[in-house]
C-alpha cells in the first residue's frame, strides 16, 4: 500500500493534477454496496433487452420500418459509445459519485420522452438522450466499485457478482417487456426506468463515499470527433443496403467517418490531453482486452437483435418472445457466476481462452445447422451453451482491463473498456440489419449472421491468445 501511495502521488505530480480528499471508507456491506453500484447498468440492461422484445409493437403502434427498428436499438447505443471517454473524464475531473447521479437523472429523462414518443423520430431522438445518460453512470459505477474493494480477490469475486446481477438483469429483461408490453403497451417499457433510477439515486446518496477528484482536461474537441466519426459510421451500416452502398449519401458518410477517424487518431497522438493516459497502453493486454470487449459485444447484441425479430416473424408476440429468450439471456448470468471462482483460482486468460473456444464452436454449429425450420430447443440449446461459454469469459476481460490499469486509471480504464464494447454493439446490431436487408428470406440471413457471430468470436479468440498471458490466480 505504501509503495502505491507513492507511485500515485508522483504521477499526479507528472500529470500535473490536484488530488482532493476522499472521505474515510464507512463499514458498508459488500452485496449492498454492489447492489447500489449495479442499479445504473441493471436499468441499462433490462432496457435494452426488454426493447429488442418490444420491436414488433413499436413499428405497428408509430409505423417504423426495419431501418427505424435498428436506429431505435442503435441511437442508444451510439451516444452511449461516443460519448463514454467523456463520462470517464468528468468523473475523474468531479468525482464518480457526482456523475452517477446525474447519469441516473439524464437517463431517467430520457426514459420519459421515450415513453411519450409521439413519432418514430422522436422515439429515436430519446434513445440518444438515454444513451447519453447511461454514458455518464456507467463508468462511474466501475470506478466506485473499484474504490470500494481493497482486496484484489475480494474485488474480482465483486466484479464477478456485479456482471452476473448484469446478466440477470439481461435475462429478466425479455421477460420483463414481454409482462409490460402485453399487458400496458410498449410505453410501459419505458415507464419502469423511473422508479429504478430515482432508487439508484438515493441509494447511491445515502451509501456511496465521496472518492478522490482529478483535474483533467476534458478534450472536448476530441470526443466532439468522436461523436461525429460514430454517426457517420452508424450511417453508413444502417442506411447502406437501403440506400443503396455506392449512393452518394453512404459514400458521403463513409468519407466523412474516415476523415474524422484520421483526425481523431493524429490528435490523440501528439495532443497534450488525450482521452486515454497514454500509460494505459504500456501492456498490450489491455489493448486486446478492449478488442475482446468490441467482438463480444458485436456478437452478442447482434444475434439478441437477430434471434428477437426471428422469433417475432414466427407469430410471437411480445410475452411469447420474452418466454423463449429468457433460457439464452439467462445462460449469461450463469457464466458470469461460474467466471468469478474460475477468475480468483485461475487468473482471467482460462477463462477468456476457453468460454470463447466453446462460444466459437457453437457459432459454427448454429452456422452450419440452423434454419427456419429447426425446432426451437436446438435452437435453445445450443444458444445457451453458447452464451454460458461466453459469460464464462466477460468476466475475465473486465477484470484484466481493470487490474492494468489500477486506482490510478479506473475511470479512464472503465470508459474505454465500455466505449468499444457498446461500439461493438452497434457495429453488430447495424450488420444484422444489413444482412436482413440484403437476404430476403430466413433461410439465407441466419447462415450469413452467424457467419459474423462466429468471425467475431474467432478474432477475441485470437486476441487472447497472443496478447492476455498466463498470469498468477486473482
């Protein structure tokens, strides 16, 4: 400990910042703190999941079509990823407690809109408003939580607990919009964020200990680029196969996404305040562990998006698709459980090495097996297999971006880990609707999807493998 104190003080004094004093650790049961710290995410959850079941009722109820139906799931997504390095920064600038909170408020107003949406414009321009809110608690929730652990196991048995209550929260969540949307409508679905978030709030008031502030730039040119790069992107993945890939619209947008991502890379290079401590990047684990989150993140949401609207094209309504996504969203959280005790026994490569072996063999099964026809408990089966593998190994990759970048970077280190794995989703949610648009029948999309899926989890594999080395039980 005292080695870190003095490590800490000499990069403040480096960075040239000021470090406020935090107020002395309360005797606070673990699980309820975990409780308080993972109500943001587990609203966040439970509203994206519970959207996907909602999917059919909104484009009847506002006349959306399929292209609306992935900016709704993606305009979320969008500010949630651009906008996660600032919600880092200005919690390291005003403290993570500060800035939880006020991404709970600015979500729960975004859930309002939302649930008064008179238009599908209007519905997606809520969704943006949500995404930025969820874009200031999330990173916030991580770096209190690394606060409050001392210990390194005790902290990796947390962040275990912490992304098994994400993945109950996920697996309720079909269930929870499919009850909501039939028996109150889709508005509903909104609705409940209110009372979570205002919950979220005072818990976090009453329980929370004030954590050091850092001065830091803000850089808000660079996350201005950021923003812009990730819209023009989610232009040209949404709009393309309707607009054709060679309009001057998409060709426009692909321009303008290149040129800014140019921009954004030079000035991350030579700028004096970059979004990310160069320090961060010292060990390539880090790195990899960011690309693991991104192809995670692009399979998983990609094939919940695919396998919601599947089921829904079958005949199902809201609750019925609700009932049969629970099995596949419920495997995560029993990865995510079996992944902690692996973690603090094995260190965080077995289980990134091995759930995403079995997550790929499964992707190429489902790939080569599976057509509309196929019964729905191979469909189940295999997708839950697949999806314990892969909780299996989430887990494992937080915990090796968190442990690379200690105290010192938590913030940053939480933003960033997020930040590719939303722009993940959105890459994968956006590619699934451009398989859909491109194959006109289900016999074509599913083998061309999880062509993708398994492409996605052979890459983290990889990653993994030549970047995450062998290291000591956490």
């Amino acid at each position: 400990m005292r080695i870190y104190c003095i490590a800490q003080a000499a990069y403040h004094a480096r960075m040239n910042t000021t470090t406020t004093t935090a107020a002395p650790a309360r005797q606070i049961p673990p699980l309820l703190m975990l409780m308080t710290l993972a109500i943001g995410f587990v609203m966040a959850m439970i509203d994206v999941t519970a959207v996907n079941t909602a999917l059919s009722d909104i484009s009847a109820s506002l006349s959306v079509p399929l292209t609306g139906l992935v900016w709704v799931v993606d305009g979320y997504t969008l500010t949630f990823a651009a906008l996660l390095m600032a919600g880092g920064a200005l919690a390291d600038r005003y403290g993570p407690k500060a800035v939880y909170q006020g991404g709970l408020s600015v979500f729960i107003l975004g859930s309002v809109l939302c649930a008064i949406a008179p238009s599908g414009n209007a519905l997606i321009a809520a969704r943006l408003l949500q995404g930025a809110g969820a874009a200031l608690f999330m990173p916030s929730s991580l770096s209190l939580l690394t606060h409050a652990y001392e210990d390194q196991a005790t902290r990796a048995r947390m962040l275990g607990t912490w992304s098994a209550i994400v993945g109950c929260s996920s697996a309720a969540g079909p269930l929870v919009g499919g009850l909501l949307v039939h028996e109150f409508g889709w508005r509903s679905v909104f609705w409940v964020n209110v009372p979570i978030g205002l919950l979220g709030i005072a818990l976090t008031q009453v329980l929370a200990p004030a954590t050091p502030r850092h001065e830091r730039d803000l850089s808000m040119l660079s996350h201005a680029l950021g923003v812009a790069m990730l819209a023009a992107l989610s232009f040209v993945l949404i709009e393309g196969a309707v607009l054709g890939w060679t309009s001057a619209a998409v060709l426009s947008a692909a321009a303008a996404a290149m040129a800014v991502a140019t921009l954004l890379v030079r000035r991350e290079r030579n700028g004096a305040h970059p979004l990310l401590p160069k320090a961060l990047f010292e060990t390539p684990a880090f790195a990899a562990a960011n690309g693991v989150g991104f192809m995670i993140n692009f399979a998983v949401f990609g094939q919940l998006f695919l396998l919601s609207l599947f089921i829904q094209q079958g005949g199902a309504d809201a609750l019925q698709t609700g009932l049969k996504l629970i099995p596949m969203m419920t495997a995560f959280a029993i990865g995510n459980l079996t992944s902690g005790r692996i973690t603090a026994r094995t260190g965080t490569r077995p289980p990134m090495l091995y759930g995403l072996m079995v997550g790929l063999l499964m992707a190429v099964l489902m790939l080569l097996g599976l057509r509309p026809e196929t019964p729905y408990s191979l469909l189940v089966a295999a997708a839950v297999v697949m999806n314990v593998a892969i909780g299996i190994a989430i887990p494992g990759m937080t915990a090796t971006v968190m442990l690379v970048a200690g105290k010192a970077h938590a913030n940053s280190a939480a933003a960033a880990l997020n930040a590719n794995r939303q722009i993940g989703a959105l890459v994968g949610v956006a590619m699934m609707g451009t398989v859909m648009h491109m194959a006109q029948n289900w016999s074509l999309r599913l083998p061309l999807a999880f062509t993708l899926i398994a492409a996605a989890y052979a890459g983290a594999l990889c990653l993994v493998y030549r970047y995450v080395k062998p290291g000591k039980p956490v």
